[in-house]
C-alpha cells in the first residue's frame, strides 16, 4: 500500500555544511517520530571528516536505516541526484513526492569558483572569488550549474514540490528552468541560515492531503515561523510552477518596452539601485523593480505592461514570507540584473544558455544595452 508521501533530500555536504548537515539529520530522525512520510535522505560528507562515504538513509518512526552506501559520490554529478530520485521513489513509492536539495546555493550565478580568478565583463578583469550555483562538492571541486539541474530533475516520477533548503534560488530564471520538472517550487531569495528548514515541523505538520499549492504554501509558513523569533533577515517563497510562462510572456514585452523608451542609462541606474537587492547586488526583487520604475515613469503603454506583468507575478506566487530590515522590500521572486558593478563575463556568459534567455531575448538584451 503506497504511503500518502515520500520525502527524498539531498544532502550535498561535502563543504563547510557538514556539521549542519549532521545537525539536520538528528532533527529529522526526531522529527519522523510523529511524522507518516517515508524519507529518504542521501547525505554526501565533507572530505575533512573520517565518514567520507555517501550513504543513503531511510528514516521511519524515529530510526535511521542505512539502505545504501555508495563510496564517495561527487554531488556535483546530475546523475546521482537523478538516480537518488528514482531510484528511491521506486523504492518508497507514494501518492505524492516532495524534492528537497541542501546544499550552498547562489542563484543562476554558475562560475566555477574552484577555477580561482574571474573578470568583469567589458571592463579590464578584476580578480575574485565567487559562489557557485547548486550542491557543490569540495572533494570532486563540482557543483551542479542551472542546466544540469534541469537535466537531473527529468525523471521518470513526478515532483510535486521542489524545495531548496539552499540559499538565493528563489529567482525567476530557476523557476522557468525547471517549469517542466516540478508543480510546485520553494526556494529564498536571500540568504539562509545554517540551521536551514524545521524539518521536525514539515514532518509532523504538512498536510498530507492538500494540493501542490497548499503543501507548498506551508512551507513558507513553518520557514517563517521557525525564524520568527531570531533577528535574522530571511526570505521564502513557493511559485505555482503552472503560471510561469504567462509572467515570462509579460516579462518580456515590459523589457523591450524598456528598451524602447530608455534614453539615458542612469534613468534605468536609479530605478535599479532604488530597488531591493540581494546578496551580491547581481539580484534585485522584481516586483520592487517594477513598482519603482511605474513611479518614475510616465509612458501610458509601459505602464499598462508594468500592471500586467505585475498581475501575473502575484499569481505565480503562491506565497512570500521576509522578516528583517534588509528584507522589507522582499515580494517574492528575485532576477538577474548587476546593478553596481558591471556583470562577471563567465556568469554572463553562462546565463546566456539558460532557457529564459534564449527563449525570451529581451531581458538579457536590456542587461547588454545597459553595460555595453
């Protein structure tokens, strides 16, 4: 008799996560004390420890059961983490199937930090380090960037929700990458604390029984309340993963308006810095954007594309939670978009091969007319 749900975590904590990783999984074990799921976690450990194995757990009624060990893995292999998927939806078969990755995670940048220097792009290079995108691992030096993401969460099963217990992938260009693979995708805008997700309280307190939407709105709610109390400055959002072609339609008809009616650069400058940014201000909140470029701006048609798109954003948000001062023009959904530097020429260059930027070119058209 199939369960009502599997829960299937990744763990890639082969970094500077490790004990985090540890910390979560005792909180799970706890946690499926109450809990009706299957969960199945596969943890991959730093390279620092002495349990340098992958080892793949099943965890019920408060026990944890090692069903598999796999030698080192490299997390950074869209293979194992497609096999993880199917392989343990098979095993542990059920009515519904949520996705979560746990790792590091910085948004559609996909540089290969382990490669040392970068350089800007049409400007004289400047060495830096940077993040990388997805599950990296330090002992094979790779990550999963935003194409093989997508290539690894083609299964043969359905994901009715895909979570990112992962910081900065709750961005547009991440959703419309993997509108095929999921119903339902959950992810922050801004960065997450170590201590990541309530695991005890999405066990013990998801409702079984409720749509993609639902489960994914609830996650939202136990992320907000569990950081309620702390003064950090966190974000969380869930997409309904059915109306993303609909904002990226809208989207890209306000960016070749843009382009049509932008004279000067620093008429697009000011909206961008007066905007909510994250992290490495490469990422601004997009409906804030949007909100303040209508206040500037008084073109009748780019206003009224403005409105549309803004419309079609609010339904593809399911639900939107900040909490902290940096955050408090956080509405749900980030983009790409350097805003004080000029853009890194490998993170450029890779966000050319996303879906979102080949598909609809205006975008990205609107980042070359402003750096160019």
């Amino acid at each position: 008799m199939k369960v009502k749900l599997t829960l299937l975590i990744y763990m890639a904590a082969d970094n500077n996560l490790d004990s985090a990783a540890l910390n979560d999984l005792e909180s799970i074990r706890k946690g499926s004390m109450f809990s009706e799921m299957d969960i199945v976690l596969q943890l991959d450990r730093w390279e620092f420890v002495d349990a340098k194995e992958t080892i793949r757990y099943h965890v019920k009624e408060g026990e944890v059961k090692e069903i598999k060990r796999m030698g080192e893995s490299n997390t950074g292999d869209l293979r194992i983490l497609k096999e993880f998927i199917e392989e343990s939806a098979k095993a542990y078969p059920s009515e519904k199937l949520i996705v979560i990755i746990w790792s590091h995670g910085s948004g559609v940048d996909d540089y290969n930090g382990y490669e040392g220097k970068r350089e800007r792009y049409f400007v004289e290079p400047t060495p830096e380090i940077e993040e990388i995108a997805i599950a990296f691992d330090d002992s094979a030096k790779d990550f999963l960037d935003n194409i093989e993401l997508q290539k690894a969460l083609d299964v043969d099963v359905n994901i009715d929700v895909l979570g990112f217990d992962a910081c900065l992938m709750g961005m547009f260009e991440i959703v419309y990458q993997l509108r095929n693979e999921a119903d339902v995708i959950v992810g922050s805008q801004y960065l997450e604390p170590a201590s990541g997700w309530d695991y005890p309280r999405v066990l013990e307190d998801l409702s079984l029984d409720g749509t993609s939407n639902k489960m994914g709105e609830e996650l939202v709610k136990f992320y907000a309340d569990y950081y309620k109390r702390e003064s950090y400055d966190v974000t969380q959002s869930a997409f309904d993963v059915d109306k993303v072609e609909e904002v990226t339609k809208n989207l890209d008809a306000f960016a070749k308006s843009l382009l049509e009616n932008l004279e000067k650069k620093k008429d697009l400058k000011y909206t961008l810095l007066s905007s909510q940014l994250f992290n490495k201000n490469d990422y601004i909140d997009l409906i804030d954007f949007v909100k303040n470029l209508k206040e500037r701006f008084d073109d009748e048609s780019l206003l009224c594309l403005s409105d549309r798109l803004l419309g079609s954003l609010d339904d593809l948000i399911i639900a939107n939670h900040n909490m902290g001062d940096a955050m408090r023009d956080a509405n749900g959904v980030s983009i790409y978009f350097p805003t004080q530097r000029n853009p890194f020429k490998e993170t450029f260059e890779m966000y050319e091969k996303l879906d979102f930027s080949k598909d609809y070119p205006n975008w990205i058209a609107l980042i070359r007319w402003y750096y160019a």
